[in-house]
C-alpha cells in the first residue's frame, strides 16, 4: 500500500544557503486539518449526545439499535480523524515527521471501516423502515424480537472481515493483490448494499408523500433520509477517491476528502437535533425531548393473531 493511499505526506524539509534546516509550510493544508480538526471535535460532542440519551435516556427500538451502533462507529472515527489531524498540524509547525507509515495506513483502513459500516448500517436501517411501510403487519407481529442487535452484530463482524482480509492482502502480499482486494470490497459496496439502501428510501419517500398521513412517524423518515443524502454526499467522495487511487489517478487533495468525511461523521446528530425541534411554534426543546420525537414511535394498535 503506498503513502498517497493513506494521507497526505509530511512537508519536505528545504535546506537554507546558512546550513539550516526550515521547511515550506503549507497554509492551504494546514487551514483544511484545523477546520477538520474543529469539525471533529462538535462532532465528538454530539455523537458523544447521541450515545448517552439514545443508550440510558430515551427508551430502546429497533431504530435507536442502529443509530447507536452508527454513533459508535462515526465517534470513533472522529477520534482517530483528531490526532491525525493535530499531529499533521505539528508536523508543518515543527518541521518534523510526526506521522508514520504505519499510522497513515492504519488511517486509510479505518476510514474504509467506517465508511462500510456506516453504509451497512444506513442500508439496514433504510430496509428495515421500507418494510415496515410497505408490510405494517409483518412488522409489528412478525418481526423478531432481537432483529436489529443481530444484525447489528453480523454487521460489524462483516465490516472486520473485511478490513481484515483487505489488511492482510495488502500487508503480506504486493501491490496488485491489494488493489484486487480493495477493488472488490467496492464492488460489494456498490453493487450489493448501495442499491437496497438507495431503492428503499425512494419506495419510503413516495410512499410517505403518497399515502395516508396518519400514524406516519414523518420525523424519523426525513432523518433517514436526510442521513442517507448526506452520506451519498459527503463520504461516497471518499471511496471514489480510494478506488481511483487503485489506477494513480489522484487529482483530489486527501485532506479535501477526509474533510467531507468528517463533516458527514459529524452532522448525524445535529440532523436528529433539528428535525426532532422543528415545530409550527417557535419554542425551545432540549435535546432528549428532540431526540424522542424522532426515535419513540408512536403505538400503533395492531391484533396480532
């Protein structure tokens, strides 16, 4: 795997006519990581929201499973994206070398890491909403009980799987091995979870507008959906990126793509937020009573037979 995969490198050290050593400082560069950097760091704190009042404060669906496990995955993320950040920003002050091969390639991994659960989990959450819609009787009687903590789990452990094959194929083995292995992960991204989540929320978009009103948690579908644009949006760019740095083609700074990867990690539970506070009547709600109104379904009578 070679550095330009990973992140962008260190600034060179340019040698002054006095013996000196001083560097050229990338201003561009340098500005893009402490936005990034001030971006993760909201989004820590409000994905840091989102695991405390969706995991003790607000009553557990199977909607709330997801987002939480989306939630750890986005925080994580941030985390990693933040020291990366800060040690790329004192690298260019310093002028010294900070970042290592070994962490640039751990970035680039767990970038893909994120990326893929975050579109497994959006394609499950995506699924599970259209069936309800299109089968509200399977969903409310039918429906296991512990679905959405199984999928979740088979989930995250297909994401590692895969990190981990692609890790050790490109570790152990040469250049075309790894561009093989990443080749195909994306093709499995695209072709085989990109399509149900995409279709799914067109079919639950017109079946909102087009259907009866009543009883239609319409907060939680515009936060689906406005999660799902954003992600289109925001960290599709990164794997294209990735995937057309499998054939050299690297006309798109990493700091511009890890930006918007950050932004999209970030601004789930600022979505939550202003969907679940928007009302005809300019009031004040805190954040769990924001929070409710999106994720606790009203009831719904249904007999089950």
């Amino acid at each position: 795997m070679e550095v330009n995969q990973t992140s962008p490198p260190p600034t060179s050290p340019v040698p002054e006519t006095d013996g000196e050593v001083s560097c050229r400082v990338e201003v561009t560069d340098v500005a893009i990581d402490a936005v990034t950097l001030l971006i993760c760091f909201c989004g820590l704190v409000g994905n840091g929201a989102v695991l405390w009042l969706l995991g003790f404060r607000i009553r557990r669906n199977p909607i709330t499973v997801y987002v939480l496990n989306l939630a750890v995955a986005d925080f994580a993320f941030l985390l990693f994206l933040v020291t990366s950040s800060l040690l790329y920003i004192m690298e260019n002050v310093s002028c010294s070398t900070l970042l290592s091969l070994k962490y640039m390639r751990s970035l680039f991994l767990f970038s893909l890491f994120s990326y893929n659960m975050g579109l497994y989990l959006l394609a499950a959450i995506s699924i599970e909403r259209c069936m309800s819609v299109l089968c509200p009787l399977w969903y409310r009687c039918r429906r296991p009980q512990h679905l959405s903590v199984t999928v979740c789990v088979l989930l995250w452990s297909l994401s590692i799987t895969v990190i981990a094959a692609v890790t050790s194929l490109c570790l152990l083995y040469d250049h075309e091995h790894c561009r093989v292995a990443l080749i195909s992960m994306y093709v499995l991204n695209f072709l085989v979870f990109a399509p149900p989540m995409v279709i799914s929320n067109v079919i639950l978009f017109i079946k909102v507008l087009c259907g009866s009103k009543r009883r239609q948690p319409k907060r939680l579908y515009i936060v689906i959906f406005l999660t799902v644009l954003f992600f289109l949006i925001l960290l599709v760019p990164l794997s294209i990126w990735n995937f057309l740095q499998q054939f050299s083609y690297t006309s798109v700074p990493s700091q511009v793509v890890f930006l918007l990867a950050c932004i999209n990690s970030s601004i789930n539970p600022f979505i939550y937020f202003l969907v679940g506070s928007y009302q005809r009547h300019c009031s004040l709600v805190s954040l769990q009573v924001a929070f409710q109104r999106v994720f606790e379904e009203t009831a719904v009578t249904t007999i089950c037979s």
